[in-house]
C-alpha cells in the first residue's frame, strides 16, 4: 500500500496533529514503507507457531489477595512537616 499526501493529510487530522506540506511527502514515503514491511511479514506462514505471550519462561509468584489496612500510619505521616490525630495538615486552599 502506498500513500500519497492527502492520506498523510487525512491521518494527521484524525490524530488532530499539524503536518506542514514539506513533511507530508516524507511521512508519505516513511509510513509507505512501514506498510509495505507489514506486508511481507504477513506472508509469512505462521501455522501451527504457537502465540508468544512473553520472551522469557517465567511465571511470576502469585500472593494471597487479602485486603489489610497496612498498619503503618506512624511511618506514613513521621515524613509530614505536621500532623494531628495521624492525618496530614495541609494549608486551607477555600475560605
């Protein structure tokens, strides 16, 4: 497939970006040959090639879903410039 300026034109005002008409020939030609690739890897004969969901066999380990409160609200707030009652204090923004 190969596009010519008025599809580059149409695309990048779908994607709302602004292409100036200097560019439009070269995105023409770089998008063209983008295409083209995705054409030849769609010869290839990919039956029976199982679906590569990663690049390493590694499974990672799985922890118990168990809803806790953390227990660390000294720790949360021992950072804060001040604190009352384990809540942060924060300027008041509305009167």
């Amino acid at each position: 497939m190969i596009l010519d300026k008025q599809a580059v034109a149409k695309i990048a005002r779908l994607a709302r970006i602004e292409v100036s008409d200097a560019d439009k020939e070269h995105y023409a030609k770089e998008i063209s040959g983008i295409l083209k690739w995705m054409e030849q890897l769609n010869e290839v004969n990919t039956d029976g090639v199982q679906m590569l969901t990663s690049v390493s066999d590694v499974s990672l380990p799985w922890r118990m879903d168990a809803v806790t409160d953390g227990d660390q609200m000294e720790a949360v707030v021992k950072n804060a410039p001040a604190s009352d009652y384990g809540c942060f204090v924060v300027p008041k923004v509305m009167e």
